[in-house]
C-alpha cells in the first residue's frame, strides 16, 4: 500500500513539475521550446506507461489507448511546435 501512494506521490510530483516548468520556458525563453518539452515529456509518459507492470490511477482505458494517445499526443505537438511563435496574418 506504502509503495502505491509514495508511487503515484512521484508521479504526481513529475506531472506538475513538468508543468511548472513548461510554463516557465514559456515566459523566460521560447513558446516553440516549452512545446518541444511538453511533447517529450508526454513520449516519455507513454514509454513509461508502456514498460511499466500497472497503471499508477486505475482506469477505464486500456493500456494500448494510453500509449498511443500520449505518443501521437508529442508527435503533434513537436510537429506543431515550429509554429509556436507564429505571427498572427490578416486578423
């Protein structure tokens, strides 16, 4: 029982980490960087949901859905990431 909630405490930790962190790219850097973070950090989400025995917060999806979901999830985002800083045309 320990080891489950020190797991999803790590988790939950990394999640809003990464999103503090993305957040700061925003701001202190480069919009088209914090996307590419976002998008790696959502792969590596998916290969960790991929290799890892359990789900941390049981569900209702398969673990197939969860994998494919977060890895075309950081393909789209990288792939649209070189537009993060786009002017706006016409508007």
């Amino acid at each position: 029982m320990t080891s489950t909630r020190t797991l999803r405490m790590t988790a939950l930790t990394a999640v809003l980490g990464t999103l503090v962190a993305v957040c700061l790219l925003t701001v202190l850097v480069r919009v088209s960087v914090a996307i590419v973070v976002l998008a790696a950090a959502l792969a590596a989400a998916g290969l960790v949901r991929a290799v890892s025995p359990t789900a941390v917060i049981p569900g209702a999806r398969s673990r197939a859905f969860d994998v494919a979901f977060l890895l075309v999830l950081a393909a789209a985002l990288g792939y649209l990431s070189l537009w993060g800083n786009a002017t706006v045309v016409g508007g």
